[in-house]
C-alpha cells in the first residue's frame, strides 16, 4: 500500500509525541532520591547519673530510640547520633520526640549536622549547623547559632526567618518570632563551658569550622578545652630557683 510523503510524516511526529508523554509520566511516577531523614537515634553518652530514658524504659550507651520515640532526661545529660549523620546532646530535665525533625519538648537540644529541630509552633531548616534550642516551662522558645545558618518557621509567619551564626532569637508559645537578636561573647562563652559542652568525651561533626567562626566573631572568646578544638597546650611553669643567699 503505497503511503503519500506527508502522510509519513505526520505519523513519525505522532510517535514522538507519545514517546515524550510516555518518558514524562516514567519521570513523573519514578520514585526520586530524597534527603536523608532521621530514623532513629542512638545513645552515645551518658553523664551526671543514669536517668536517662526512651520513652519509660531506662536506657543505656548504645540504646536505640526508634521513629517517634521519646528520649529524655532528669538529673543527667546524654548524646545522640541520629541516623543521618548528625548528632545531638541534650540537658538535664529536656525531653525530644524522635522524627523528620527532632522536636524539643521541653528543655535543652544541642544539635551539630542536618538535624531539623522544631517545637509544635515552630520549624528550623538547617544544612550542617551547630546551635542551640531551649524550650521553657512557660513554652518561650530560644534558638542560638554558633556556627552556620538556619532557617525558622513560626506558625504565625508565612517567611522563613533567617539567622545566621553568632546570632539568636526567642519564639513564643503561639509561633511568632521575635527579633533576631546579636550573641554576646559572654552569652557563647556560657555556652561552652555549660551541660551542652562540659564532660562530654564526643566530637561533634563541625567542630573546627566552630572554632574559626567564634575566632572570626569573638577575637578576645576564652574557648574552653573541648574534643575538636585545636588549642595549644600549655607550657608547664618551671618553678623559681632560689637565688644565692647574701652575706649577713
């Protein structure tokens, strides 16, 4: 059967058009590489005592808690690594819920790498960041950065609020954000010599970026002996000689 030039035509440009639909909808359904999320978190350390606990059950070093578990504390202080690769130390009497992001229930969270932190009213977007999240009896949030930045969602805001490091700012219990707010070199210092830094044996992933950025921002910082830092060791004084006795 013979077949006119445009007709020809026309049907080549029709294959194409369903090949290219065809590759969009494979493009569409295939499932696409995603960021790693926490799924769980193990314990790392725990000082100060033994009360530390996922969900009722008194926990100990290497401890798993699953997805949306609980982690919490009395009178002690523990770490964590998360199963993306961050980790997080928390403060005596700080309670956190294992998830997507890792929500501050009450208490103190020092969070180092990807760990999205939040509260019910409020998210915090991080890539690789140190910083600090307090939440109060009275549900006042505060967010402080050492080191990197971050973004923060409050349910009354329709922007993300940007701090950046050496910086800080408080949430209240309905999700507004205040002001962001400059860290004191007195209020960093407070910090790493306080039960998120004191004791603890571990590294934290970002600890010599840390370093150079209070450097950079605190010239005169008094930065504590802590696993990370590069600081020099100090010279043991030699003690005086007693110099020749004079002639009485």
């Amino acid at each position: 059967m013979m077949q006119f030039p445009w007709f020809r035509q026309k049907r080549r440009n029709l294959i194409l058009l369903f090949s290219g639909l065809w590759t969009v909808l494979l493009l569409g359904f295939w499932p696409h590489p995603t960021s790693a999320q926490i799924t769980q978190a193990v314990i790392q350390e725990i000082i100060d005592g033994d009360r530390v606990f996922i969900e009722e059950t008194l926990a100990s070093v290497d401890a798993i808690a699953q997805f949306q578990e609980k982690v919490s504390t009395e009178a002690a202080r523990t770490s964590l690594a998360f199963s993306n690769g961050a980790v997080g130390r928390l403060g005596p009497n700080s309670q956190v819920l294992i998830g997507q992001c890792i929500e501050v229930q009450q208490g103190l969270l020092l969070a180092s790498g990807p760990a999205n932190g939040c509260t019910a009213n409020f998210e915090i977007g991080v890539q690789g960041t140190i910083y600090v999240m307090e939440v109060g009896e009275n549900g006042i949030a505060q967010v402080k950065v050492l080191e990197g930045e971050l973004a923060v969602t409050g349910d009354s805001e329709s922007d993300p609020v940007t701090v950046s490091q050496g910086n800080r700012l408080e949430i209240n219990p309905q999700g507004r954000i205040g002001p962001v707010r400059r860290l004191s070199q007195a209020d960093v210092e407070a910090i790493l010599t306080g039960v998120l830094f004191d004791g603890f044996q571990g590294e934290l992933p970002g600890m010599a970026e840390l370093q150079q950025v209070l450097r950079n921002l605190y010239p005169d910082i008094n930065l504590p002996r802590l696993p990370g830092f590069n600081l020099p060791i100090p010279r043991p004084s030699r003690p005086s000689l007693p110099g020749p006795g004079l002639p009485f």
